[in-house]
C-alpha cells in the first residue's frame, strides 16, 4: 500500500461522504474533518515545543518558526484516518507492524510539501484572507449539509447524535479550516508559478498527440447486432432504402438485449474499449454512415455514427473545451510539481528530524539503490536494535521493522550484483570476442534484425547466430553494470560475489533475530510472518502461520471466484499447505499444540475444496494425537465415513448407468 495514499488522497473527501450517504459510519464526521487541523497547543494548554514535533523545516541550515513544524499528532491524526479509510476502501487492515511506519512516511512527505508551498506564499503574499476562506467554507459546509439530508435516516440519526444543525456546522467549520487554506494556498501559488499559455498547451499537445487522442478521441454510435452476414446485410438494404429507420430495426432484429429497445444506441466509446473491427470502423466512420456489416466475436454488426470527436491535427484539441481542460490542468500539474521540486533545491530547505525512526525511513527512500548509503543506515540501526548479538531488551519494535525493511532492500541490491556478476562470469569464457567487440547498440540492431527473420527462418544456423549475438548482448549489459560499481576483470568480479555473499549470510543471520522477535511480538502480521517464514521456513510454527495466512487469501478469491476454480489457479499454493500441513504433523520438534493448529488449516482448507478424504485423514490424525481435542470427534468422523461411502456409491451408480445406456445405445 505504499502509493495508496498518495494516489488517493483527492478521493477521501469524496469516499467519506460517500460513506454517509450509505449510512456508513456516519458518526465519524468529526474525527474526520479535525484530522487536517493540527494542534497547536496541548492537551492542557502549554505551547508545544520542537520536541513534540516529527521534524522542523530549515532553510539554509537553520530552523524555522511554527507553522513550519510537522507535529505527531498531525501526523497521527493524519493517518488514523487514513487507515480507517483504506479498511472501508479495500475491506482490509494496514499491517500494524508496516504499513503504519510506511504510511507515517508518506504523510510527513505531503505535510512537507504543503508547508514549502505556504512558505512561498507567505513570502510572495498570496495567502488568503480571512474572509476567502470563510467563504470557501461555507460553501463546503452547505454542500456537505445538503448531501447528508438527502438521506433522511442518516441525517435523523447525525442529528440525535450531534444534537443540532448548527452543532454539525460547527463542527465542520472547524475542521474545514486547514484543509479549505490549504487549497486556496495551493491553488493561488499554482497559478502564480505554472500558469499554461496556448504556446506551452500546443508544444504539449504536439509531444504527446498520440496518446491524448488515445485518451481522448471518443465517437457516439448505434449498432444492430445479427447472427449472421446475410441477414446483416439485408437490414442494411432495407434501412438504406428507406424501408425501415435504423431505430425500428435495432429494436426488431438486433440480439444486443442491452440496448435494442433503446435505438441501439451504445453511447460515447473510447479507444480500446470494443474489439478491434468495431473500434476500427466505428473511428473511421462518417456521421450519419452506415457501417458493415463488421464481424466480431459476438456476430455481425451494422454500426452508425452519431457524433464524433476526433483530432486531425494538434490544434483540434483546442475545439473541445472538456477535453482541453484535462489537458491544461495536467500540464499545469507537471509544470507545478517541477517547480515545487525546483524551489525546494534552489531555496536549501531541509529537515531536522525529532522522530528518529521516521528519520531513517525518509533516507531510506533517499538512497534507494546506493547500496554504501543503506549499508551505513543498516550499521548506524545495529548500534539501536542489538546489544551485542542479541536483540536489544529496550529496542522498539518500531525500530526491528525500519531495520527490516533496510535489510531487506539491501539484500536484494546484493541479489541484483550477484546476478549481474554470474552473468559476467558465465559467459567470459566462452561469449565470441569478435561479436562483444561490436558493441552494444550495433549487437541491438543486429539482433532486431535476425529476430525479423526468424518469423520465416527456424534454421539451425539463424537459432545460433541468435543465441550468439543474444550471449553478447547479455554479457555487455552484465560488464556495463558491474563497471558501474568498481568491477573491471574477472578477478574483481570473483572477489565482490564472495564479498556479497558473506555479507548477506550475516544480514540474513541478523534479520532472523529481527524476526523472530517481531513474530513474537506481531504473529498476526502477515508481512512478518512472510518474511520470516522466507528465512525461516523450517520453524513448524512459522510454517502453521504462513500456511494461515495462504488459507486466507483463498479464501478471499474464492469469495470472489468460486471454489470450484481455485485448483486450476492456485494449485501450487494449495499443494503447498497441504505439504506444510503434513510436515507439521510428522516434525518431532513441533508441540502438539502447534501439530493441532496445522491440522485445524488443513481441515478448513479441506471444507473450502471439498476434499473428504484428507480431511477424514486430518480428524483420525487428530484423534491419535487428543482423542477430547473435540468432544465429538467420533460422531464428526462416522459422518464423514457415511458421506464419502455415499458420494462414492453415487459415483458408482452413474458409472453403472452410463455403462448400460452406452450398451442399449450400441445394440
């Protein structure tokens, strides 16, 4: 969920609302709208200091004054919401071991930004008045107002709540105070700095023609679905000569249910939106035109253009205003954020971090494959988690998964160098030194080439030349990389793949104890128990989660699928529980507990694909193992019996009569 909020950070307004109008609820409009306005004093009324704040913004190295501090109870609030939404979004919880610490991330990132931009506008006095915001707020609370009316027993139930109208007004003036500035800020330093010109709009439009008019172009059609190409074109016949309206013979012929009463008509369509063949000819239609009959995969359709709104050239963009509007505001946005990103260098302003964890997670990000930086926050976090080779008593577990995620990335920068030193190693003995000698673009070019031919040619010679200048190319790409990290010569090469793989067995030694203690803590979470059962997949309890964890996923597609499919689509994962499952059971290190605990996964999965037979074998094993594990097990597996011998004597008779009406049917 990292680019959750991001991406949806416009949208939750919307969704909250959203939310009250289904009566979903409905109580929370107040944490909701109190989210955006961060506190500025305390519980008890004493001014909050740095010290309570997650970072303060410096420029040119030295602190500013509030209001360019982002305190944790902002960033709290912030994202408490924000949690809350994303269960109502997608029906799930963030995993409280992760996602809060990534979430966290992303909030402070956003508050950053916004405080940059309000800086600006202080400087360039483009803050709004009172009385603008005001304004802009009432006009927020009426529609808000408005909206929960609309639903008469959500809005009885707000006002038994809340008491009063005006309470709820309050309320909503109140909390809409940061976020109503925040926008008019936002959008008056937006126009100030990435204001769009017909020129700036045309040069856009010119670089990206084809794909706004893949976005964009759209047509309005009717069509007349048939059976078959005769019959189509006689209906065109008759509709040409004017024997029938085009309407009359949609509603008549037309096997399309969905829209035959309704003239046919299917309403404005985008590019890649039918099949190809209606796409094509419903594009290139003329208005009025008659089209087909046009084959797809559903029949044979007459298609007739009622309107269309295409781009011959760049500058018909400018004839559809709804159109150029999504196009300006894009350009103003990318215009917007290159200039925030600009301002933000050219002015030196930085952050001097209070909340040390969220410290390490920003430069983090920041280093993102320099492998020597992460490699020093992994040390600098060793001296916080470990007390010697042990975990630290004291450590927060806030700071076992910042270290696990820095692990875990640098583990994986050291599996992309290995792999690209493989591949250098490997084919340094035997890739064609006249062929590595051409270089890389002229070996690209060439390999274009023969892959041309190779639509008409499988000789064997064409097969080997490909595989040779195919070795060349990857064998290039692999020395381009490693140059790139200080390796130049075999030698060099042999020592850094050792060097690497000493350094992952000891982080992967170390990650262990990180996750050890955090399952311990969180075995609940399901990227712990992922990520600890990749290093640690031989602890039957680890393997018990992990097999949970798979259980629940199939569950949830088969909500959505149907039991009936997952064997087709997820056999690997289903043998891979039932495996789990057995080895559990069979482990002399595993307690009886934990083999319990498998055999309860292995009998859910058991009921979910209905497979009798293991899970009869589950319960006998479980009554072996606590003959009063439940207190009714004989029953639940004589029934079982009964129900197998059952299904079988079924099977067994329709075999019978299949036999005897396939031997009535041959005599």
């Amino acid at each position: 969920m990292n680019n959750w909020f991001k991406k949806h950070e416009r949208l939750i307004t919307i969704i909250v609302i959203a939310g009250f109008l289904a009566g979903i609820v409905w109580w929370s409009v107040a944490t909701y709208v109190s989210s955006r306005n961060p506190m500025i004093t305390s519980q008890n009324g004493n001014t909050l200091r740095k010290e309570d704040s997650v970072l303060v913004i410096t420029k040119n190295g030295l602190e500013l004054d509030y209001p360019y501090w982002i305190m944790k109870s902002e960033v709290d609030n912030i994202t408490q919401q924000q949690a809350q939404i994303y269960q109502q979004y997608y029906g799930q919880q963030l995993d409280p071991v992760f996602d809060y610490l990534a979430l966290d991330n992303q909030v402070v990132d956003l508050l950053f930004d916004e405080k940059i931009v309000r800086f600006y506008a202080e400087q360039n006095d483009l803050l709004p008045s009172k009385e603008e915001v005001n304004n802009q707020i009432n006009i927020h609370v009426d529609q808000y107002i408005s909206q929960y009316k609309s639903n008469e027993s959500n809005w009885n139930n707000m006002l038994q709540y809340y008491g009063s109208e005006q309470n709820i007004r309050n309320i909503l003036i109140s909390g809409l105070q940061q976020t109503v500035e925040t926008d008019l800020i936002n959008n008056a330093v937006k126009d100030a700095v990435a204001s769009v010109s017909r020129e700036d709009a045309l040069a856009y439009i010119e670089q990206n023609f084809e794909s706004i008019k893949n976005d964009y172009e759209e047509v309005r059609v009717q069509h007349i679905l048939l059976s078959d190409e005769a019959t189509a074109n006689n209906i065109k016949n008759n509709i040409e000569s004017g024997e029938i309206t085009f309407e009359d013979a949609a509603s008549l012929y037309s096997i399309d249910t969905s829209n035959a009463t309704d003239s046919g008509e299917i309403g404005w369509i985008k590019h890649g939106q039918y099949e190809k063949t209606f796409e094509d000819a419903a594009f290139n239609g003329r208005v009025g035109e008659i089209i087909g009959p046009v084959q797809t995969s559903q029949g044979f359709h007459l298609i007739r253009v009622l309107d269309k709104k295409i781009f011959e050239k760049p500058e018909d963009v400018f004839l559809y205003d709804d159109v150029y509007v999504q196009v300006e505001s894009t350009i103003q946005d990318q215009k917007y954020n290159n200039w925030l990103s600009n301002y933000k260098e050219n002015e030196n302003f930085g952050r001097n971090y209070y909340d040390t964890k969220l410290m390490y997670m920003y430069e983090l990000t920041k280093a993102s494959t320099d492998v020597e930086r992460i490699e020093e926050l992994a040390k600098e976090l060793e001296s916080i988690v470990f007390e010697g080779n042990e975990i630290s008593m004291e450590v927060d577990s806030d700071y076992l998964a910042v270290y696990t995620m820095v692990v875990n990335q640098l583990l994986g920068l050291y599996n992309d160098r290995t792999i690209s030193i493989n591949q250098y190693l490997s084919l340094s003995e035997f890739v064609d030194p006249d062929v590595v000698s051409l270089g890389l673009d002229v070996i690209n070019n060439k390999l274009e080439e023969l892959n041309t031919q190779s639509t008409t040619d499988e000789s064997t010679y064409l097969l080997s030349e490909m595989s040779k200048y195919q070795d060349a190319q990857t064998y290039l790409s692999a020395k381009e990389t490693i140059e790139a990290f200080g390796v130049n010569t075999t030698e060099d090469a042999s020592v850094m793949k050792a060097e690497l793989q000493t350094k992952s067995q000891d982080y992967v030694e170390k990650l262990k104890k990180v996750l050890a203690d955090l399952y311990a803590q969180y075995p609940s979470s399901n990227t712990v128990v992922q990520l600890y059962y990749q290093l640690n997949p031989q602890d039957p309890k680890v393997k018990v989660s992990y097999s949970r964890l798979q259980l629940d996923q199939l569950k949830q597609y088969a909500s959505y699928l149907g039991s009936q499919y997952l064997f087709s689509l997820f056999q690997q994962q289903i043998t891979e529980i039932l495996v789990n499952v057995q080895t559990v059971v069979d482990s002399t290190q595993a307690a009886t507990d934990t083999k319990l605990e498998a055999l309860e996964v292995g009998l859910d999965l058991t009921d979910l694909l209905g497979l009798n037979e293991i899970k009869l074998s589950y319960l006998e094993t479980i009554k072996e193992i606590d003959p009063n594990y439940y207190t009714n097990i004989d029953s639940m597996i004589e029934s079982l019996q009964r129900e197998i011998q059952e299904a079988n004597n079924t099977s067994d008779t329709s075999t019978d009569t299949s036999q005897i009406a396939t031997q009535s049917n041959i005599q």
